[in-house]
C-alpha cells in the first residue's frame, strides 16, 4: 500500500509473476481497493489480508513497531509467523528493514543485516553491492561480514563458484582508504576469506572485474543513487543529442535497438528490489516508484533467494569465519 502509486503496479505485478512463475501470492492492505483491480480470473489465486493502516514515506522509520495494523508490520508478521516464506515491499524502506530486523530477527552470528543492490557492469552481468542503505555507520567486523555474506548470496543467486570480494576505497592499494575500511583489509586478509581480491575503486563497479563490492551503507547509498543520476542523465543527453542533430536522427534510426538494450541494463525495474542480507527468512525492499515490472522481478527475487538457501549458507559461512578467530 505504501509505494508512490498505490496498490495498482503492485497487483498487476503480482498477476504477471504468477503468469511466469510458481509461487502462492499474499496481498496485504486495504481490501476495498485491492480486491477490484484483480482480474476475475485470478481472484482465486491471489489471498487478502485485511491492513486498513499505511505507513506513509514522511512517517519516520521506527513508527512501524508500534503500528501492528499497519500493511507492512502484518506483511511482515506472515513471514514470522511462517504463514509466507518472503515479503516484498515497495513502501517506506526504512520501516520495512526496521521491521525485517526487529520482528524477523537476524539470523545466527550476523551483527547488522546488508541491503544488497545489483550494478550493470561491463560484462553484462551484475556486480554485487552492498551494503546500500541500511547501516550508515559500521565497524571493521561490520564489513567482514558484509563481505561473507555478498560472497554467499553472489555463490548461489548468480552460480559463481568463488566469487571475487573487494572493498571499496580511493585506491587499490593496500594503504589507501580510511581507518575503517584499513582495518578491515587488514582482517580480511588475516582470515584468509575466499575471493577477496583487496581493494577496488569505484569505476571497478562497472567494469566486471569483481563479483562483490563491499562499503558501508552511507557510501553505498551514495554510490547507488549518483549512478542512478548519471545513467539518467546520459540517457536525457543522448536522446536531446539526437533530437537537435539531423545527422544523429538517421543514426538514432540504426542504433534504436542498441539504445533500447543500453536502457534496458539501467532500468532499475530490471533488477526488481534490494534483498536485506542477514535476516531470517526473506525481505525484498523495492524502489517507492516501482512499476509492475519491477514489482514482477522483486517477487522472482523473493522466490530465488528463499529456493537457494541464500540463508542457511550465511550461517554456514559465519561459523567457518569465527572459527578462524
């Protein structure tokens, strides 16, 4: 109920991801203006569960605890209570990730739960980010962690074997960076952790040589959200570019499905949502803009991350890693 446009792009997401994929879907809000937009045809598929209240974007964060009649605390309920296995939220992010930490809990040995993000790079693959959001201060073993669990969720959400960690600073080497991210090199290295390549700048984001970047959430959010303001910026001064040059219209023409390709990788639909890392069970935070498509690919996000067992091999990983200690 909380997203910019209402319950109308969360429905009709739902009713494409059930046309493509197998799960059993849960809508939680406000039934008399839910129930309408499903189809005839699929109100047999989909469940309701009644939320009359809304935490609206200018609510702060920690409002949601105390309103339990609020669509995204029930939302979030279902899945503690094991009635749902993931919830997918479109409304106010920090509410849904206070409510994912506090009411789900955070699964064995984590410390601070990550928000994951995924970045088109060079490769057209996707590179791992996080954390983006939900810490804005972190500690060195903050980020170790952080780095376990990109490593794990890049493993089994993209099959890569061992994936490549880095550690976003102002430079590869080994003494660039501040006193945080210095010693957090430092553990990295004296754990041995699998796939840690050392540092990465941030253009090392784009051109796929690292599977995982690892920052805490007050740069990473940054980095999220300057790239989302380049690529729609590029993509305005392209388009403008075109429309001003007779010689570039006749190119436009030819390059048309190259532009349409350039802006699928960019479009943030395309990736869905951002999963929070380190909770138990699933919590998928999707953009408060999110139009059906993107509510379509945050719900196979959900379905993914919970058939992988994304995790069970987190705690698997953490307990290998204080083992080392």
């Amino acid at each position: 109920m909380g997203g910019d446009f209402g319950p109308e792009p969360i429905v009709k997401g739902t009713i494409e991801a059930l046309k493509a994929y197998r799960f059993v879907p849960i809508l939680v809000g406000r039934r008399s203006e839910i129930l309408p937009l499903i189809p005839v045809g699929f109100k047999d598929k989909i469940s309701i569960v009644e939320a009359e209240d809304v935490i609206a974007m200018s609510d702060a964060a920690t409002d949601a605890l105390k309103r339990k009649e609020s669509s995204i605390y029930k939302a979030v309920e279902l899945v503690r209570n094991k009635e749902a296995d993931g919830v997918v939220s479109a409304g106010h992010s920090g509410a849904t990730m206070t409510l994912a930490t506090m009411r789900l809990g955070r699964l064995k040995h984590v410390l601070r739960p990550a928000l994951v993000t995924l970045m088109p790079n060079k490769k057209k693959k996707r590179t791992v980010l996080l954390d983006v959001g939900a810490n804005v201060d972190c500690r060195p073993e903050h980020l170790v962690q952080f780095a376990v669990m990109g490593s794990c969720y890049a493993h089994d959400m993209w099959n890569i074997h061992i994936p490549s960690v880095g550690l976003l600073a102002n430079g590869e080497e080994e003494s660039k960076g501040n006193e945080q991210t210095k010693e957090t090199f430092r553990l990295l290295q004296e754990r041995q952790m699998k796939g840690f390549v050392g540092n990465v700048e941030g253009r090392d984001l784009f051109d796929g040589s690292v599977d995982v970047v690892v920052c805490d959430g007050f740069i990473g959010n940054l980095v999220l959200k300057s790239s989302e303001g380049v690529a729609s910026t590029i993509t305005y001064l392209i388009k403008d570019y075109i429309r001003k040059s007779p010689v570039a219209i006749t190119g436009a023409l030819l390059m048309r499905k190259v532009f349409k390709l350039l802006t699928k990788e960019l479009d943030y639909a395309e990736v869905g949502g951002a999963p929070l890392i380190g909770v138990k069970g699933c919590a998928i935070v999707s953009h408060g803009k999110s139009n059906s498509k993107a509510i379509k690919h945050a719900i196979k996000q959900a379905i993914d991350f919970v058939d992988t067992g994304v995790n069970a091999h987190v705690e698997r990983a953490l307990d290998t890693a204080l083992r080392k200690d």
